[in-house]
C-alpha cells in the first residue's frame, strides 16, 4: 500500500488522493480475482501490479496533462493499461477501450460498471477493423451508439489521442493510428528493448507522422510520442 500511496500521492492533488487510492486498490482486486479466468496479466505479475502495472500507466501523466487530450482511445486495452489508472487520475477525459478478446472485454465492461466510469466504453473489435469503418463523425458516445449487439462500432472515431502498451510495432501502431487521430493529435507507445530497432523501421515510412519525443516510464520501458501533421485528409474532431 506504500507504494500505491507514493504513486498516488505524485498523480493527483491531496484532495483527491483518498478517492484514487480506493478506487484503484478496487480495480486491483477484481484484477486478482478476475486473473485465474482470463489471463489479464501474467501470473508472474500479479505480486507487482501496483510498481509495474499502474507506474508505468499514471507514468504517462505529464505527457497527458501537456497534451490535454480531451478524447482517448486505448488500443490493445488487455486488462485495462494504461486507459483505466488514467482514466481514473484524469476523469475528464473520455475513454474508449479496444479489445478484441471477449473475456477481457467483459472484464473491462464490469470495471467501467463497478467503478461508475462516466464517458468510457469498451469495444470489442480489432484495431485494423476499428480503423477500416466508414463515416467519421460525431463524439465517442455518438459512435459508441452504432455499435451492433457485439458491442463493435459501425462509425469509425477520430480522436485526440491513442495509446497502446505491449501490443504491436510501432510502425504498426502508428498505421492503424493514423485514420483514428486527428491532425495534430498523438499517439503514445509504450516501448521495451526493440526500440530503436522499432523506430528505425518505422522512419522507413512514417506517414503522417513526425516524432515528438521519447520518455522514460519505467525500468526498461519507455513512451514513443508520435504527433499526427498531415492535415489533407478530411477528419472530424471527437
């Protein structure tokens, strides 16, 4: 609890300290409980979510509160890093998880449900499919609502920001970004030992995309920002 504390302590103002400590110790536990079934993460990480997991997540904060995303979309969301710690320190912003596995996908539905999340939903679709549909337009609620009964949306989102930890290169990444942030928006890749070899093949065709900077999150792992500059494709702000 010390460590969750200090981390705390470092995210949010005093008043608010109180609230996000329960409300992560919360997510935390229906994690732990929720592990067994469906592989949220791995066994080896479960005696060190808070110093792993949740670090490295609220770790992206400065990067957050410099960039003032209003829209989010977390792509790869798994057991809900980085999107729910920083959804939960920064509860304005909106929040849209990707996860394409049914049981995280549930897992994900039950946190928003069981910590009340305002302005967060849960898709479960594949970031290629998500970046294929048609007809930008509209808030993330607005798209949210033309989702069939697998809860998939219909309408493809153009938002401030994308994250994504663990899930692809970053060359990748930044191809399925590219139609889901808007011009001058970001995505932010959190990146281990492949990282200068991911970057260089991502500079062999970068897009739309010019390098903003890298920064250290934790041991061994760092934030790739990448902003979005090309602004000759029609795109709807979220």
């Amino acid at each position: 609890m010390a460590e969750l504390e200090r981390i705390v302590a470092e995210a949010v103002p005093a008043e608010d300290r109180e609230r996000l400590a329960s409300m992560l110790a919360k997510y935390l536990d229906e994690i732990r409980s929720w592990n067994a079934r469906g592989n949220l993460v791995g066994a080896g990480d479960l005696g060190r979510l808070v110093q792993r997991h949740v670090a490295e997540s609220l770790a992206i904060l400065p990067i957050i509160d410099e960039l003032r995303p209003r829209t989010l979309i977390d792509i790869g969301a798994g057991g809900g890093f980085p999107g729910i710690p920083v959804k939960l320190a920064r509860p304005e912003i909106a929040l849209a998880m990707v996860e394409s596995r049914r049981l995280k996908a549930l897992f994900l539905r039950r946190i928003v449900a069981a910590l009340s999340l305002d302005q967060s939903w849960v898709w479960s679709t594949r970031a290629e499919t998500l970046t294929a549909l048609p007809n930008p337009s509209g808030s993330l609620a607005e798209v949210h609502e033309s989702a069939g009964g697998d809860d998939a949306p219909r309408r493809r989102p153009v938002v401030d920001m994308v994250t994504a930890r663990a899930v692809a290169s970053l060359a990748a990444l930044a191809e399925w970004s590219e139609p889901l942030v808007r011009p001058g928006g970001h995505l932010v890749a959190f990146k281990g030992s492949r990282l200068e070899q991911e970057v260089v093949e991502w500079r062999r065709s970068p897009g739309p995309w010019e390098e903003a900077g890298v920064r250290p999150i934790g041991l061994g792992i760092q934030a790739v920002l990448l902003r979005r500059t090309d602004v000759s494709r029609e795109t709807v702000g979220s």
